[in-house]
C-alpha cells in the first residue's frame, strides 16, 4: 500500500527520510548489535544520540547559552501544570486565550494562583490574535503566558506581546521549527513533539537558567522540577529514548533542508498554494483573520454540515487522511507541518477545485 497524505494535527506526519533511516537501523544502531527501543538510557550509545540531539537543536534555533534544553515526558499538557507549580512565585500569572490549548492552560494555572486573562479572541471564535499593541501587564504578574500557534483554530502569534521584564512562555508545539524565533525573547518554550519534530511521548522544554531553581511551591513533585531534569541532563529518569533519537533525525532533516529560514520558505510557499485557492474559492472558506493565519494548520468550511462531510468522507477515500476538522469547531483542517511535502498540498488543492466543480 502507498503511503497517503496525512494531514493529522497530531500525531501528525514524520519525515519520509526520517522513516526509512531509522527503519534500516531498527534491528542494529551503529553497530550496537540492538534497536534503540532496547538501550539503555545510561548507555554510550543513547548518550551519543540524545547530546547530538541537543547539540543540533541549539545551532538550527540558535540557542544561547544561559539556556537548558530538556527533553521530557507527559506532552505539552502536563506543561499547564508545570509551569505555575516552578514559575509562579506571587501566585499571579497573566495568560493571553486564544483557543482551546490556552484555555486548558488557564485551568490548570488557576489551580495554583490568580490568573489574568489579559487578552482574549474567544468573542469571534478565536479566529484572530487579540490586539497586543498596549496590552496591560499585570505588575504583581510572574510570567506572561502566550499559545504561539493554535492547532485547532489555526492563528498565529506574528508579533509578541511587550512584557518589559516579566518573563514570557510559550507553548509552540504546533509551529516548533517551522519558522525562526528569538530564544531570548523569552523565558521558557515547550513544544510537544508530535506535531512537527517526532513522535508522541516528547516534549522538548527550553528555558532559561535563571528560572530553574530549587524555589517551586510547596508541594510540587519531584518529577515536575525543572531543577531535577536540569541537573541530570534529562536523565534523572528513564526518559523516551525512541522518540529523542527520531526528534534528532528530525533536526538533522531539518538542518538539511536549509534550517528554520530554509524550512520558512517551504512553509510560506505550501501554505500560499492552499490560502491563495480558499480566497478564490466560491465553496470553500478559511476561518481565520488573514493576518493572523497559521502556517500550520489551515481550517475551512464550505458553510454546509451535509457537504462538509461529504467533502471529509472523498477526500479520505482519494488519499487525504484527518482532514476533518476538530470536533470544538467542524468543517475541515488541513495541518500542512514541516514534513508535509509540497506535493501532499497541490495535490489537496486539485481535489478541492474538482469536489468544487462537481457540487456547484
């Protein structure tokens, strides 16, 4: 069977390169005699591959070095509750809502302390970023929390908010490495992996030294300290060894592609071909603020339930896989990552105009 095209949000598309690669190793890597699904994490081999891993994430983003880079366990998700239990040191946190992911986060932190909503899109369906220009930060605030790209709704932080000195965080799973950003803009950025840099069971945390300390509240666990992970390398347990080696094979692919400005220029152009098409469309509609729209993830609507079903139920049929939309909002989503080849993307767009033609 020929491989589809997988337009899942997640668990979402890997590099092909990537796939083959570590299909030839699977059995034998680097002359270890075993997969690395059986090595241990303490093993030369695993620290060869996790430090290599490391190494060409900070060069592809450019890292500075009063930053930690730690690849740990239970996905972006459980970054809601680590962040406030380490970071929330007045018990005060301002939050920006722009969808589904932030709202969760904004539960989860309010468990800890008071959270200020201080901008917010929920009043159009977070179909844009809310005005940032002049935004009030709150003065007792620990941090800054904003969701840099919204899988779900598919908007896109193209400015940051001005936060003077309180620290800025960032959930960039669904955007991590598509594109370049500012390490030192902020204070600390997550991405779960299994969007755009590998499989589920990964999420990559990068943070600054300055915020890992021994003070966290009372009660936090030992496994949700940042310090914990930090000063054992990512090691103080065992951690998800496959899915760091495919996040590495991930970055080298990456990095073979030109980098984040290289992999920015197949972004634009993927996500020009099948924006250009919605706005011409008679049938099909993009839900989002123009200026605001993802690279990422491209939802659309034909205005019809009956026909938006019909268009999921042909398009799984010809090849195109998960492009229907999230069950919070409906119509179709199409999330075009990193991995997503080119081809994949015309290919959609030639069976949208011909669904078009044919239900006129």
């Amino acid at each position: 069977m020929s491989r589809v095209y997988n337009f899942s949000a997640g668990p979402a598309v890997l590099p092909e390169e990537v796939l083959k690669e570590a299909a030839e190793e699977m059995l034998d890597y680097s002359g270890t005699g075993m997969s690395v699904m059986e090595m241990s994490h303490r093993s030369k081999a695993f620290e060869g591959i996790i430090t290599e891993a490391e190494k060409t994430l900070r060069e592809l983003m450019n890292i500075p070095d009063n930053y930690k880079v730690l690849f740990l366990q239970g996905g972006g998700s459980q970054q809601f509750a680590m962040i406030p239990m380490n970071l929330m040191k007045n018990r005060v946190a301002d939050y920006v809502n722009t969808g589904q992911w932030s709202k969760k986060a904004i539960a989860e932190a309010k468990i800890y302390g008071k959270v200020n909503v201080i901008a917010s899109s929920e009043d159009k369906i977070f179909t844009y970023i809310p005005e940032l220009k002049g935004l009030k930060i709150s003065d007792e605030a620990d941090y800054v929390y904003i969701c840099h790209n919204n899988t779900i709704y598919g908007t896109k932080f193209n400015d940051l908010p001005e936060v003077g000195d309180k620290i800025l965080v960032a959930d960039m799973s669904s955007d991590f490495l598509s594109e370049h950003v500012d390490v030192s803009k902020y204070g600390l950025i997550y991405a779960g992996a299994q969007k755009n840099v590998g499989p589920a069971g990964v999420v990559v945390v990068i943070i600054r030294e300055d915020l890992i300390t021994d003070d966290v509240l009372p009660g936090t666990p030992t496994m949700l300290k940042y310090k914990i992970h930090a000063d054992n390398d990512s090691l103080y347990n065992t951690p998800p060894v496959y899915g760091i080696y495919i996040c590495g094979k991930v970055f080298n692919w990456v990095k073979n592609k030109g980098g984040l400005k290289g992999m920015k220029k197949i972004n634009e152009e993927k996500a020009s071909i099948l924006y250009d098409y919605l706005d011409s469309s008679t049938m099909f509609n993009g839900t989002v603020a123009k200026k605001d729209r993802s690279l990422m993830n491209v939802p659309f609507v034909t205005g019809n339930d009956e026909l938006d079903a019909k268009f999921v139920k042909e398009a799984k049929a010809f090849g195109f896989e998960n492009i229907k939309g999230h069950r919070t909002v409906g119509g179709m989503r199409a999330s075009i990552y990193n991995a997503m080849p080119i081809e994949g993307v015309k290919a959609l767009v030639e069976f949208m105009k011909k669904f078009e033609e044919e239900n006129r």
